[in-house]
C-alpha cells in the first residue's frame, strides 16, 4: 500500500501564507497522510516546526534548496 502524498506550493508566498494554506490543506487530509510543502519564504522554517510541535503533526523532513524550503509533513 502506497502512501498518499499531497503538495502544496507555497513559492512567492509571504507569511503568514505558507503557514496558513498549510492548515488548510492539513485539515482536508486524512490521519497518516502526508503534505509536502514547496515555499520560498525563510520564515516558514520556524512557522511549520512550530506549528508541528503544537498540532501533533510529524515533520518527517526539512530542506533548504536553491532557495526553496521543501517539507514533508505527516497529519496526526
């Protein structure tokens, strides 16, 4: 069984809008999904750890590359 992966794009975006399209997106997924996050905004590093850390969400990975930050995140 494969996992169901989604994707957000949040390049160009400034926050708070990564973090809230996130929510969002999360909300419409089910338990043990994952999301993963494309933004380019450096303040989204600390918004999606914490905003992990308060939900109960797993941060499964967190990259820097050529400017983007790429995240995995697996819903509770």
């Amino acid at each position: 069984m494969s996992e169901q992966i989604h994707t957000l794009d949040a390049r160009g975006l400034n926050c708070p809008l990564p973090i809230l399209r996130t929510k969002k997106t999360i909300a419409g997924m089910q338990s043990g999904e994952i999301l993963e996050i494309t933004a380019t905004d450096p303040g989204s590093v600390k918004d999606l750890d914490s905003f992990c850390s308060q939900t109960g969400h797993e941060m499964l990975s967190s990259q820097q590359s050529d400017g983007e930050f790429i995240f995995r995140i697996r819903k509770a």
